[in-house]
C-alpha cells in the first residue's frame, strides 16, 4: 500500500483514495472507505458543493480531506493524474467515456500507477444499450425487479427512498469490489477497473428470492409471500395513535409468543393455514388499533416475540438498545450513523466533519507531494482555510467563492455541465440550497434537474 505521512484510524489506516465529486453512491463508497480509516481526498470542482445543503451537513464527506481542482482548466486533469500517481484507489461517478474525455479514465491513470484500483460507480454499467442514459435509484432498482416486489398489489409499488438502489446495489457492492481489487493489487502489483453497476448489484440482491421463485417458493407477484408483506405475522400494523408496530414472528415458537401477548389464542392455528390470513390479518390489526404504539412496545419489551416499534429518523438515535450501543454519534453538533461495522483491534470513528470543498488543500499538498496543488491557490490568490478535526470545516478560498459566484446560480444538469449530452462533461452542476427547516406537515422541494444524475 502507499505509504507516508496519512493520518487515520481503522482497518484501511495508510490506503489513499482519490474520490472525484458527485452524488449519491460515490460519497457514500467514499465515506465507507473514510470510516474505515483510508485517506480519502475528494477532489472538488470550482463552484463548491454539489448537495442541495449546505456543505457543512453532508455527513457523507466527512473523515475527508478536500482540494479543488477545475478538471476543463488545461492542467487539471494533471492534478488528478499526480493524485492518482500516489493513490491506492480512486472513484468517480460519471458517464461512461467522460473520464477518457478528460484525460484521467483508467489507461491514463495506470500509465501513472499500474497498481492503481479505479472504481467506477454507475447505475447502468460501463456497457449495454442504456449505458449512455440518464438515470437515478428508481429508475435502476425498477428494472431489475426490485421495486416490483415491495407494496400492496392494489397500489403503485411505493419508493424505499435510495437506500435499495444507491447504497445497498451501488456504494456497498463498489466498495466489496474496490476492496477485493486492492488485495489483488497487493498480492500481484496490478491494479485493475471495477465496474459497479446499480443494476447488477440491487440484482444481485435478489439472490435468494430467485432461488426461492426456481423452486416454487415465491409468487410473482406483491404481498404474497412470506417476506413482502403478504404474510400477516411479517408486516407492520397501525396503533391507536397513528404509530405503527413492525411484526417479524415468523418461526412456531416466535408465534406462540406474539399471539399470547396479543391475546389472540382463537386464530393461533391460523399461521400454517393460509386460507385463514385473511381472518388472522384482520384479528391482529384491531387488537394493535386498540393500544398505542408505546404501549404495544411495552408489552413486548423483553420478549422473543420479534415486535418493535417503527422510528422515525429522529426518533431513531434515542432507543435504549441503540443508545447503548453507540449506533448513533453526535460530531460538530450533527446526529449521525456511526461508522460500521465495529472491529475489535482497529476501531473506528468519526474524526473529522464533512470535507469543505478546498478546505484541505494545503495540507494534502504536502503530504501527498502535490505541489502543483499550491500552484493551484496562488492562481486564485487564496490561502486555503484551516479545518480543524473537531469542525465541519471552513469555508473555501475566497477565489473559488468568486468564480461559483460567476457561475449560473441553479443551473441544471442538463445545461451548465451538459450532464444528459452522452458527449458531454458529466461534472456535477450547481446544487440549489435546501431550507434550513421544512414546516411541519410540507415536503423539502427542490427544483427538478438540479442534481446530476447519480451513478452515471
């Protein structure tokens, strides 16, 4: 692995990785791999952060380090490539074909450093006829049949937010990809591109249900089986305030246990009998309609029955069994997932907040021996700010503040970085900033086209 003057804690201590700015399951691979304990720089363009909030809140940029780096300026992709010269692994989201457009896709990269592992995340793959074509988790996860088994067979399948598509399918298989890729580059000296599709990954998910739809086992079709919500001792089910308990009694004795503590000894028989769901569903609904989730929660409190309450995302960090675990960490006054998973002699943390664009220029400058980075500053006549491990970070050089203020403010993918244009330079357009606040009862907006498009 490269060596030199890396700070980091965790398993990847003294891995450096290069992560060219985007969205979605890029900064997440990145942030696993930070988590972990690898040097991760991001390289940033002109313009600053690319998330519709501010940069200070991105959680996914956090144990980062960031330069700036203009990628159409004529020695940018050279910075890229004395990056990269140093690096173990570098990532980047675009189309395919925009990073050998701008001189730093793989053959560029490992003239530099054989040993390189060039990750590339994208949600259709590097081939095949939607290659090209625009795209987001939804789109990805629809068609590998995915989206098609969540919900009620008599409404649209509803969308899991992008953590089926995005992380599971992209960033979690990109970084298993991008890991197996470093150990092979350790063991032969040759480094190699993995290409991490959404598709192939939220596909490859579906393993087991396949296996289970071959041998007759799984019906094709919504809430009738036994893990999609057609089963009514596996679902969730609305309490007397509105709150909602999730119910998993799926094995005999499990059963016996959720049905004693509902009180339901009539339809107990009802579990291998399927022509009797309907009637056990309808039994178990009104009995949990007629407590409160709270008190449903204390009713099963300590019990095997396998029942909890269903949290919202603020309400999460404030369970007992996650408190005491520590799943949650609050860092520069942010609530956040804590790293995972947990390891027993290389433990992790969360050192640094989120990465400020061109915050750490200087400093990876110097300990990567990139001195064309200062070069760099001093054409936009700015020091870089100083971010201290214990801050979100600072706000970028007074240069790159003016040249995002030159730029169109709000521009869309498909016009400022002509992101939709299969010969166009997919670098991330300039984000909207969200609200501070969303009013209770309304929905956070933002305008339509405004976020590249993830993952290609």
């Amino acid at each position: 692995m490269t060596t030199g003057r890396t700070a980091g804690h965790g398993p990847l201590t003294g891995v450096r990785v290069v992560e060219l700015a985007g969205i979605g399951p890029g900064p997440f691979a990145g942030m696993l791999l930070a988590d972990l304990g690898a040097d991760v720089v991001r390289v940033d363009r002109p313009g600053g952060a690319v998330l519709a909030i501010d940069a200070a809140h991105d959680v996914t940029n956090r144990n980062k380090r960031s330069v700036v780096v203009d990628l159409k300026a004529p020695d940018g992709p050279a910075r890229v490539l004395d990056l990269a010269a140093r690096a173990d692994v570098l990532i980047e989201g675009n189309r395919p074909g925009v990073a050998e457009r701008l001189g730093i896709g793989p053959e560029d990269c490992h003239a530099r450093n054989p040993r390189l592992v060039y990750g590339r995340m994208t949600g259709w793959g590097q081939d095949g006829p939607l290659a090209d074509r625009a795209g987001h988790d939804v789109s990805y996860i629809a068609v590998t049949g995915a989206l098609g088994m969540i919900g009620s067979p008599d409404r649209p399948p509803p969308v899991p937010a992008n953590l089926l598509g995005d992380f599971a399918g992209g960033s979690l298989y990109l970084v298993v990809g991008v890991l197996a890729a470093l150990h092979h580059a350790r063991v032969s000296g040759t480094g190699q591109v993995v290409d991490a599709a959404i598709v192939d990954g939220t596909a490859h998910l579906s393993a087991m249900i396949h296996g289970m739809l071959s041998a007759g086992g799984w019906q094709d079709r919504r809430a009738a089986n036994l893990l999609d919500g057609g089963c009514p001792y596996y679902g969730t089910y609305e309490t007397a305030d509105g709150g909602y308990m999730a119910v998993g009694a799926l094995e005999p004795r499990f059963y016996d246990t959720f049905v004693d503590l509902l009180g339901l000894e009539d339809v107990r028989g009802a579990r291998t009998d399927w022509t009797r769901w309907g009637e056990l569903r309808e039994a178990v609904a009104a009995r949990f309609r007629s407590r409160t989730r709270d008190e449903w929660t204390a009713v099963f409190e300590g019990s095997d029955a396998c029942v909890a309450p269903v949290l919202s995302l603020r309400e999460a960090p404030h369970h007992p069994h996650l408190v005491a675990r520590g799943t949650f960490t609050d860092h520069g006054g942010i609530t956040q997932p804590a790293p995972a998973p947990r390891f027993s002699a290389t433990p992790t943390a969360v050192r640094t907040g989120p990465a400020r664009p061109g915050a750490d220029t200087r400093e990876v400058a110097r300990d990567w021996d990139v001195p064309g980075l200062l070069a760099d500053l001093a054409t936009e006549g700015a020091e870089p700010p100083v971010r201290s491990p214990g801050t979100a970070g600072a706000e970028p050089p007074a240069g790159l503040r003016a040249k995002a203020a030159a730029e169109p403010s709000g521009a869309t993918a498909e016009s400022s970085a002509e992101l939709s244009a299969p010969t166009g330079e997919d670098l991330p357009g300039t984000a909207p900033k969200a609200p501070a606040t969303t009013p209770v009862g309304t929905t956070a907006k933002f305008p339509v086209g405004d976020f590249p498009h993830q993952g290609d």
